[in-house]
C-alpha cells in the first residue's frame, strides 16, 4: 500500500506496525469492549513527523484515529468500525520540553504520562493536581483530549483549568503553535478552548503548557460515616464554606461500593461500619498551619450535631493512602466481582439526595436482582451509579437490559439539568446520550465547528458527534 | 425604513432609538475615543427579542453591534466605521433568574450590572470574585463577551473560570441553551468556550449561570514598600507558595503611579515612600483563622530580610479600603492629568524584571519628555505600561508618536513570550496588534470560526479579527 511505503519512508520501519498482532493492542480499549482494525500503528517522535503523517494520510484519504494511554472508558482512543483508518499512537512524542518555578508552569509533548509530569513537577516541590488511578498510562495529550477529571477537581478544577497554551496539529498538517504560558492572554478567540475535551477530532494536540502549583506542606486525611447522601452533602457543604480551597478532597462512597473497595485493597480494612463514608482531605501551604487540627475540630462539631456518625482522622500517611485506596478500588473490585454496567453522571449539588433517591427506586423496582454502587465526587456532583448484575453473574448476565439501565439511568440525571457523562466523555459508547439529550441547535453548532476545522472528517472518525440523522 | 418599522412593530416605539442626540451617547466609547453611526440602538427585554431583532436584521442585511454596559477599554461594544449597524443594547435584559445557594451559582441575564450580581451574591453571604471600578455599569454579558479580569483573578480565574453555563442568540436568530449549572460535563464540545471572550463576534450572550464561592469569613489587606519590580516579584512568590489562593490580591504599583493614585484620592495619603509598593490581601473563610496575624508574620519576615523596605497592615476595613482605592485611582488620576497611552501586557512572571527594565530603557531613551506608569496584577503577570504625556500637556501633544509607543511597548512584550493585551481584548483599537503578532495559522482558525459561526458577518462587524490582506 503506497501509504504505508511513505509512512516507512519518512518515519522508519520501527515507527510503523502492520501485523495483525502487533496492531491488536493498539485496537482494543483496555477493557476489551470494542476492537476495530487500523490500516497501521504509527508512532510519531516529533511535531513534524505528526505533520508529514497527517498529510500523508489526507492525501491517501485514510482516517487517523490519535490514541494517547489508551486508558478511557468510551473507546475514543481507538478506531470505530468503518475500516480505513490509521491510529497515530503518541507514545514516543514525551519529551518534558521545560519547567517554569517562578512562572509554576510545565510544557510537556503530548505522549508523556500523567505520571511523568507529576513526578517532574515534584522535584520542583510542585504540584500538577490532576490524577486518577491510571496515571502511569494516561498521557498528557489523552487527558486534555477528554478534559480529564478527578478526584482533585473540586479544588483545581478540571484538565481543562491546567491548560495554559497548546501545540497542535490541524486537519491540514499545519502547526498550531499556541504554546503560551501566560495566565491572562485576551488577544483574539482564545484557540486552546476548541481542542481541549474535543477528543482529537478537531486537531492533533502534540505538547502543552499547564499549570503547576505550590505543593502542599501539610495535609490531613479523614473518613466520615454518615447515614446517607443527604448528610454527606450537608457535611461537604458545611466543610467547603468553612475550608473552600483547601478541602482537596471530598468523595462520596456508599456502604456496599466501600465494602468492595475494601475487600479489594491489600490489607484493606474499614476502622468502622456506617450506611456510607465521606472520604475527606484538608491541605495546607504555610508551614505554620494545622490542617490536622483544624479537620479535627471540624469533624467534631459534624459528630456532636449528628451530622457525621463516625470518624477517623488518618494518623500517618499511610494511613491516609489506605483510605483513598479503598476508594480508588471499588472499580477494580467491581471489575474482578462480575463487572458493572457504569456510568458517570453530574447534577446540581442541592439535586444529589433526590437524584440517589430516584436512581435506587428505579433499580429497586425496574431492575430488582441488581446491584447498585454510587460513589464518585461529591463536591462536583458528579457520581458514578453503577449497576452490577446479581451475585454469582457476570456482566454477560445483562446483555439484553444493558441498553436500557443506561437509558434510564441517564434520563434520571438529565431530567434534573444534569449531565450524562460529566468527566469519561462521549468517545463511541456515549454517542446514543448525545442523540437523545442533545438539542438540535447544539448538534447543529459542534458540526459547523467540525466542518470549519476539519471538513474531510479526516480526524478520529466515529467519536465524540453522532451521525447526522437523515429521515 | 422597514427594517426601522418592524423593529418598532415588533419591540414598541421606545425600545427603538433613531434620533442622532439619542443614540449619540451609545454610539461613543466611554472614553470619547471613538464615535461611529448606528442606524437605531435597540433594548430588548426578552431572549425572545433578541431573536426576533437578529432575524428582521439577517433579512435586511443590516450588522448588529452587541453593547453592554460600554466600560471596555477597545471600542468593542461601539459601532466600527462603515454604517448599517443597529446597536443592540442589553440593559433591559437584565434579571437575575435564580440564586443557588447549595451549589454555589447565579443565572443572570446579559445586562444586569456586574454590581447588581455581586449585590445579590452577597446577600446570600457568597462571592462573585470579578469586581473591577467600573462594575456599577459592567454588565454580565459584556464581562463574559471580554473575558474581563481584574484585581481578583490570581485567586480566582478571570471571567471564563466562572462561566458555568450560556444562553446566546445564534447569527441565524436561533437560541442556543446552555444555562447548565454543572461543575463537570464532558457531552461534547464545550460550547460555551466558544463564546466567552468572542467580543459579540459569534452570537449575543443573553444570560449566564456563574460560579458564586463562600464569602470570606475575615480579610487583612497590606501595604509593603519594596525597591523595585524584582523585589515585588520576590516577595509575590514567597507568599503565593505560603499562601496558595488564600492571597487574593497582589498588586503591584510604581512610586509615581502611587503618588498619582494617592493625589487623586479623596483622603488618600500614603503611609510610607517607597521606590514601588505592593498592594496585598489575604482571605479566610474559617471563622477561627486569623488572616492579619498570619500576613504579619509573612511581612515580618519579609521586612527582615530586607526583601520589604517599609510594610503597613490595614487596621481596619476602611484603611484597607482607602489602600484599594488609592490603587484604583491610578488611571482616574492619569485621566484627568492629560490622559496617558494606555498599554495592557502580560508576560511569563519570570520575565517580569527584564520586561520592565526594557521598557524604562525604552522610554528613557525613545521617548525621554515622557512620564511613565506601571501598576497592575502582578501575579498574573499582567502589567499596565502606561505612557503619559510631558507634565502639563495632554494627550494630544503625543498624536504623532502615539502608534510607534504602542508598537515599541507591545513588542517588548511579545518577544519575551507575553500578550499585547491581557485582559482589555481587542474590539476596534488593538487591531494593529492582531496584524502584527498573531500567526497565519492563528489567524485563518478564528477566521474558519467565525465563517461556521456568522457566515455573513452580522454580527459586531470590525472587531477582534482584522480583515484579511488581500494583497
């Protein structure tokens, strides 16, 4: 194939897998659930040779599907069916080109991993605050891609606030060289916000410029016991308006999710029994503050008005990190005990208790030999609901209801202004949410951005914007 | 004229204004600095208007130009030479729809006052943290439209951070809905991005649901006299890594803008001299922290190693006022005193030293007759460079140079990797710098933009992109 030859020809033969089972891994999304073949796994060192790619493949009219770490959960990251698509695996694009400790800024390629920054930004006694389980594969490109989310949001925000200036290749194989490290830059459209969370389907993003923060000297790390969401939530907002920033954590697990998390956790153990847990962390920059103490005495006044039920005050970090790895095992313990069928809804804060309320009447009544776990993030209101077929069964159990748990599950969270996917995105599995709760306007509106920057559809065919219905 | 009498069918005669002495007032930037004709100002009072005034426009042919509250600082939300625009004020838009005081957001409509938002925020014991002087006529959809910052911005983001959601009137008279009120929602592109800072140029924002944040508990605000730019940039850093976002102002001022702030002040009185001085402020929310006792200890420290040369903490909150207006007085000062060109960069903050020391270079020896003024947000790196006229004259005695001044200053900026302008954007006066310092590429996407978006240029024609060289 004349494309393969020029890819070999201008990237070497190393740079470029054709062999069914060299591309196989490339395929498949890490949970196995959708394997569409490429023409080829490519592996670009440089921008320019992304460019030459993306040229080379316009020409040749074949698709390019970019693929970070490959840990989503939406099969964005690897080709939809259709055929005739090459992925452009950014691996060996990682440099960390520079870092900024007076400015607290990193420009990173965008093959380096969640990890690698982090790590980078430590030795400069700084802190890059996105980070989730799969930190050690998802890359940089991959997590502005889909705006990456988290458990630190609530005091960062999201991928999309780390964001200072980007590189990124367009449809055309042009350079977009917008890597600014400025705070404040109103000169113009501000670019970056069209390719961050637009999941590769508006241009290649290559390296970025994000943001670094002081690391915390001190931090302080609790489990509460409470008797519902409601509580939980009274206790977040009570702790946010007492804490706002410095609350760093505030996640939300109940009873069975934590139970799951536990038994799944080497040497995991609960120091208590309740109906549900707030998984809570305060941390501090001066060196003269408490953030121990001060959680303390907050934490108390939640027991002695009965807010909180229980709570344990981490008394070392390693404590600390057993409790936020119960929390980040539910999944992995759902995964080993038959899967889940997930998903990552948000909702106005003061919706949450009712939202719950809805969502456990509808698995009692329409789906009454599931399981339900919610846990997710608290103070964003973002939960995920998941729904685990019956003790003994796997996730095969479910084929034929699956559709319609999630149907309902999504309607439920939608109906109270809420979102469908707040942090896993839309990639292949979430394009049946876009068709049933978007609005004609706003389709109308991602196509013509679609259009007007990429007009062959040349990138990551099949993700992100359904299909035009024709009727 | 039709267009004038179905407007005036559709909206009532005083919601449509024809007479030159009435529509004077809205055709002129604030400053005096540009007048151009608009065939009628318009005042909607519905979303619903709005459409129906694009569409009778769209029909005839006829531009529209979006005003809010008329404060910028480029001529944005004025009329561009040309004629057959219709200026379409938003003041009549201006409820405010809900309050949420459990997930901390206000819905408001384009044209209520930044103040009146603010004002209904603090009623509910919460903080809208954009404030800036001019915030009594500021009105939502104008600060979203700019992105505008101001004092507050190194704690809490500019106006795109507080964005949650938008309502806009498409080019095609279409309403798009996005007034969710949600911390995290990846379904999608992120529309709403595309519109925040646009200046009117891809559709009319008619409302916004905005972050609100815990108000805080106690405040200590200081004045610290240090040697120069690189000392404040010292002391800055210190206390960010101390203080993190808990240090909500960081101002930066030189001794003559000081001075001229002080003078222009009603009972200003600086309590020390100083080379240049620092503005700061430090917030809690936790009602046992002590934010004074905390700032003393830091400027202890700071004096004691010689990094200040003199500090003052606010003994009360009407002193602390008195710091803040002394600052806020320094453009007001520069006003009346002959007017200055009025220049608004940002640079990486390790850059800040050698910026500032280029243009001192630059003026002293370009332009020696002149007096010059910086002040501005030191932690975002965003510095006003302010070139006034030889004492006793005006603004006019600078006619000549007044381009080439812009040129140089903007230039020092952008070669050390920084921004023409920061936060005042781009409407009709910093065209020149779009041409000169924005790439092809950049250029020809906000170009594609706006193509997807108001194919036939309807909307605030003349601003933020510069017509394409056709030579």
């Amino acid at each position: 194939m004349q494309l393969i030859n020029a890819l070999r020809a201008a990237l070497g033969d190393s740079a470029v897998l054709t062999g069914p089972e060299d591309r196989a891994p490339f395929e498949r999304d890490w949970r196995g659930l959708a394997q569409n073949p490429a023409v080829a796994v490519i592996f670009p060192q440089t921008t320019a040779q992304v460019t030459e790619i993306v040229k080379l493949c316009a020409d040749n009219g074949v698709k390019i599907v970019p693929q970070g770490g490959n840990t989503g959960l939406v099969a964005g990251g690897v080709p939809a069916p259709g055929g005739n698509q090459i992925i452009l695996n950014l691996r060996r694009l990682h440099q960390i080109r520079a870092l900024d400790p007076v400015g607290d800024t990193i420009t990173a390629e965008a093959g380096a991993t969640l990890h690698a920054v982090r790590e980078a930004a430590a030795r400069a006694n700084k802190l890059f605050p996105i980070s989730f389980g799969a930190e050690g594969s998802a890359q940089i490109g991959g997590i502005i891609s889909t705006n990456a989310g988290g458990m630190q949001v609530l005091s960062y925000g999201s991928t999309r606030a780390q964001v200072l200036g980007l590189e990124a290749v367009l449809a055309d194989g042009r350079i977009w060289n917008g890597l600014g490290a400025l705070r404040k830059d109103n000169t113009g459209l501000d670019l970056k916000q069209i390719f961050i969370g637009a999941e590769g389907t508006l241009g290649i993003i290559t390296a970025a410029t994000l943001r670094l923060y002081p690391a915390p000297s001190a931090q302080a790390c609790a489990l509460a016991g409470v008797a519902d969401v409601a509580a939980a939530l009274e206790l977040f907002t009570r702790l946010r308006h007492q804490c706002g920033p410095a609350l760093t954590l505030c996640e939300f697990i109940d009873g069975p999710a934590m139970q799951l998390g536990a038994a799944h956790t080497p040497g995991g153990r609960l120091p208590f029994g309740a109906p549900a847990y707030v998984l809570l962390e305060l941390s501090a920059l001066d060196a003269a503050a408490t953030p121990a103490a001060t959680l303390e005495r907050l934490l108390a006044e939640a027991l002695e008005s009965g807010l909180a039920q229980n709570a344990v005050i981490a008394q070392s970090t390693r404590e600390a990190q057993g409790f936020i790895a119960m929390r980040e095992a539910v999944s992995e313990g759902e995964l080993r005990e038959g899967g889940a069928v997930k998903h990552d809804i948000a909702v106005p804060l003061a919706a949450i208790p009712e939202t719950v309320a809805a969502i456990e009447t509808l698995v009692a009544t329409k789906y009454p030999d599931c399981r339900l776990n919610i846990f997710g993030h608290l103070g964003d209101g973002n939960l995920h609901i998941n729904i685990r077929p019956p003790a003994g069964q796997t996730l095969a159990s479910l084929a034929t209801r699956k559709t319609a748990i999630t149907i309902d599950v999504e309607a439920l969270a939608v109906a109270r202004g809420g979102s469908f996917s707040a942090e896993h995105g839309i990639g292949q599995f979430r394009l049946a949410g876009m068709r049933a709760h978007k609005s004609a306007v706003e389709l109308d509106l991602m196509r013509a951005l679609k259009a007007a920057l990429d007009p062959q559809n040349l990138l990551n065919p099949g993700k992100l914007l359904p299909v035009k219905d024709l009727s």
